[in-house]
C-alpha cells in the first residue's frame, strides 16, 4: 500500500489559500478510491458498466440535498477509480446536514 510520504510526495494544494469554501457557488470535485482500484465499474463497449459499488455511489451522490438542503446537484460522471462532479451551495446556514435527519 502507498501511503503519504511528504519527502516522497510533493504534492501542492490547489486550494485557494485563505478562499472561504463554505461560501457560496460552484464547485468543482473529485472523489478518488484508495490505490486509485476500478471499484466502481469497468469500461465495456466505450460505457462505463456500475457495479454495486458504482450504483451505490451513484445512489449516494443524488442523496446529498437530503441531507444538505442547501446544495444544488448540477453534472456529475462516475468512472471505474473516481467521481467527477459540480455542486453548488446557496444560501447561508454553514452546510451542515439537515437537523431533522439521524446523524
């Protein structure tokens, strides 16, 4: 297994130092699986093909404004090792999960 090695691994944040990313907008995300694995998938006639693990993270990424009433799904792909997607956070309550639902 790979693990983190700062003198091995010089790895930048591309983050935007001092940016607030609980403010409003657009985001841009990817969710990589550990070691990079084919997880969620495997590409078949130039299509993606899910398996279990590839429906249920699809499954979960439409859940999110269940428990995040404040964001917006917009585009996302799942593909055999990651997720691509955009969402967007409106309005101002910190992003917390929804009270109402068992944490």
């Amino acid at each position: 297994m790979n693990h983190y090695n700062p003198q091995k691994h010089h790895r930048r944040s591309i983050r935007l130092q001092g940016y607030d990313y609980s403010r409003e907008g657009l985001y841009f995300i990817t969710i990589c699986y550990q070691d990079r694995a084919h997880l969620f998938g495997k590409i078949a006639e130039k299509c993606l093909q899910l398996n279990d693990a590839g429906i249920q993270a699809q499954q979960c990424w439409l859940d999110i404004p269940n428990h995040f009433p404040n964001v917006v799904l917009h585009e996302f792909i799942i593909m055999p090792n990651h997720i691509h997607g955009i969402i967007e956070f409106v309005g101002a309550n910190n992003y917390s999960p929804n009270p109402s639902l068992p944490q």
